[in-house]
C-alpha cells in the first residue's frame, strides 16, 4: 500500500502539468481496417494490417500494455503502463507509471518523473544529457531463493523467503565530456522479509537464525546515499563504460545494519574485424562492502552469483539463480556474438566468479566457472533479445530467455 501510494503520488504531480497524447482513437481506427480495410488507401495484405492494430496495445499513449519479466524465477509479468510528456524549452520531461503481475503471484510497480537538459558548458563533447530522476518502485516477490552465505554453499542448503520492498529517492546525472560523468543518488528503502507458507517448499525460517542469514529477524528502514562516477569511451573500435560508486547505507533505527558498500562495474566492447556484425564483451564486476563494530550487512542486500541478480544482469550463467550469495564478489564475463543471417546471430560465453565474506578471501584460483551458447535477435547494430543455455557447473543447465544488459 506504501509503494502505490508514492507511485500515485508521483502520477498525480506528473499529470497535473503533462500535455498528454491520445493514441487509441488511431489504434481503434487501424484495428477497425482489419476486418474493413479502407478503399481509398492502398491495398496491404491481412498480416500487415493486423500486425499495425496489435502494436498499438503495446505502443499506444497515454495507456498500453507493458509486458516484462518481473525478477528472475518470478516469471514474465503484464499490466499497464501509463506515459506523458511535459516539455518546456530545453528541459524534457516524462512521466513514466508502469505496474506488472506475473501468473506466478510476482509484481513490482515504479513510476518515475524524468527531466533531462542539453548537456552544460560550451565546449562539453558529451553525447548525452544533463538526468534528474524522482522516482518511487516496489515489487513483491513470494519466492526467492536461498542457500546460505559464502562460496562453498550446497544445492541441499536450498530454502525459501518472502521479499517486499518499496524505494522512493531521486537520482541525478551529469555528463562532463565524451569521456566522463558522474552522478548521485539518495533514497529510502523499506525491505519486508519472510519465511514461506507453503507446505512444499522450504521455509528459509526453517533452517537459518540471524547468524546464518543476518537481517531475518528484522528489517529496518534504510537510507541509501550512492556517489558515482562513469568513465567511457563510446566510439571507435575499442570502447568501455565503467561505474565507480561509492555508497552508504544508514540503518536510522537500530543501526545494527548500517554499512557501506564500493563496486567497480565495467564494459569492455570490441569489433574484432570492424564489423559491427560481430562483438566481442568483456564485462567485470568487483564489489565489496564494510561495517562498523558489530554491525552486519542484511543477506537480502548482498551480492548474489549464478543466473542473474534480482535486477535481472546476468551472473555465473551455468548456475541456478542466486546460487552464491556474499558480501564481496569479483566476476569477468567474456561473449562473442556474430550476426550470421538477417537479424539473427550465435554467442557464446564464459563466466567466472566468486563471493566471499571478506575482501581478502577473494582469489582467481577459487573462482566458479560456466560456458554457454545460444542465439540473439539483431536490430540494426544491436542485440535486443538473447536465448542461451549455461553449463560446466556440475549443477546441471541453466537457460536465459530475455533483453540482454549488456
């Protein structure tokens, strides 16, 4: 209730000043040509015509329908999204309220006022825009997955938990030149965590205390500050795009969960002929996180290998999801792709990687690895959809279906 009252409160605030567009009387009348083309237009074949009338439901403002995975294991989700735009001058703004339901009872909802400006300062060679971001999201998710903490958990440890979270903050973005920008974020978080009900499945309360899974026994507000800088290079043969942050999380209550947290995220983008047909992806992440005196970090905000992460970024692919879970990680992810006929293409990848509980634990020679294959749909220069299988665990296959992140 929290969550859909902040998005409602953003809707209203975004609305109230939104020049909002009407496309349904043209999707109405394009859906109304299936059956009765027009006689004065020229002729198109059955396919075409009704191809036009279905995009509209996915297209069309200021409502269509969005459909979306939800997280990973929560299945694809479908609601309504809601857009309009309110520019004044050089400012661009969108408001954006998007709400999906997966058949397997998984939801998140977010609504977000975007403004966006021409990048500052004369001699700025930046290729993108000044971002100021307000937002709010929450999602439900009646299943997640959790084995224990640290680089040697088991397939047996498996048990499950409820999450509900709500976030509300605001972001803001500054590209410095073609090479540089940086940026901010504050927000508030209020987590919910639960065991499971149901008699078939494992209940994470079941089998761990708070020493084996810190943050089960409560979970209270925290306020996120996140500083951050982005180095790239974004032409030429050889590119990268890189995030440095540096974040603090405040528990204001107890204080027992208060920590901090520095990542270092990168991608490295070659085209190792020159062909825009054909990339070559290095990505890596190195992440670790501290505390004071006694203080913890909650098991639901740690780093998690194998799959993908709850935001959907792909991990140690030939691992179930959320396999390992810890406070620190370092992965390298190596792809080759090759657009071999029309839009679609072959990968193949290989992932390595590990958590562990304390920076220094963390070493090449203990890393977990997988390799894989699959297909991917082209469009233009870029890769929007991928379908792989991950393997080399010894935990059986993994597959992906969806729109890559990098």
């Amino acid at each position: 209730m929290k969550a859909r009252l902040l998005i409602l409160a953003l809707c209203v605030t975004g609305c109230a000043s939104a020049a909002i567009d009407n496309d349904w009387p043209g999707v109405g009348k394009s859906c109304g040509e299936v059956a009765h083309p027009d006689p004065k237009s020229p002729p198109e074949p059955l396919w075409k015509r009704t191809t036009g009338c279905a995009t509209g439901f996915f297209t069309a403002r200021p409502i269509h329908i969005t459909v979306k995975s939800t997280v990973p294991g929560g299945g694809t989700g479908v609601g309504p999204t809601f857009e309009a735009d309110f520019n004044a001058d050089r400012w661009q703004k969108k408001f954006v309220a998007t709400e999906v339901t997966s058949l397997r009872g998984f939801w998140t909802a977010e609504g977000k006022y975007r403004a966006t400006h021409d990048k500052f300062g004369i001699n700025n060679t930046a290729r993108d825009r000044f971002a100021l971001d307000f937002y709010a999201n929450a999602r439900d998710l009646p299943r997640m997955l959790y084995y224990g903490i640290g680089p040697r958990t088991s397939t047996t440890d498996l048990t499950n938990f409820r999450e509900r979270e709500v976030r509300a903050g605001a972001d803001i973005f500054n590209p410095f030149s073609a090479w540089m920008a940086a940026g901010g974020r504050v927000e508030s978080i209020w987590p919910q965590v639960s065991g499971v009900t149901d008699p078939g499945l494992r209940s994470i309360a079941t089998a761990y205390s708070e020493v084996t899974a810190p943050g089960i026994t409560s979970q209270p507000n925290l306020i996120h500050y996140e500083m951050y800088a982005e180095p790239r290079r974004t032409g030429g043969k050889f590119q990268f795009d890189y995030k440095a942050s540096l974040n603090f999380y405040q528990d204001h209550n107890t204080g027992h969960y208060t920590f901090r947290r520095f990542f270092i995220d990168g991608t490295h983008t070659f085209h190792p002929t020159g062909s825009q047909d054909e990339i070559l992806t290095i990505h890596d992440r190195f992440s670790v996180a501290g505390t004071s005196g006694l203080n913890v970090v909650p098991f639901y905000m740690m780093e998690t290998l194998g799959g993908s992460d709850i935001d959907g970024n792909p991990t140690l692919r030939g691992f179930a999801d959320y396999r390992f879970r810890g406070i620190d990680v370092l992965m390298i992810q190596t792809e080759y792709n090759r657009r071999v006929w029309g839009p679609l293409g072959l990968l193949g990848f290989y992932d390595v990687g590990q958590v562990a509980n304390r920076a220094s634990d963390l070493s090449f020679s203990e890393m977990r690895h997988s390799v894989g294959f699959g297909i991917a749909i082209w469009a233009g220069n870029k890769i929007w959809f991928k379908a792989s299988v991950g393997l080399g665990s010894g935990e059986g296959r993994h597959t992906y279906f969806g729109i890559p992140s990098f």
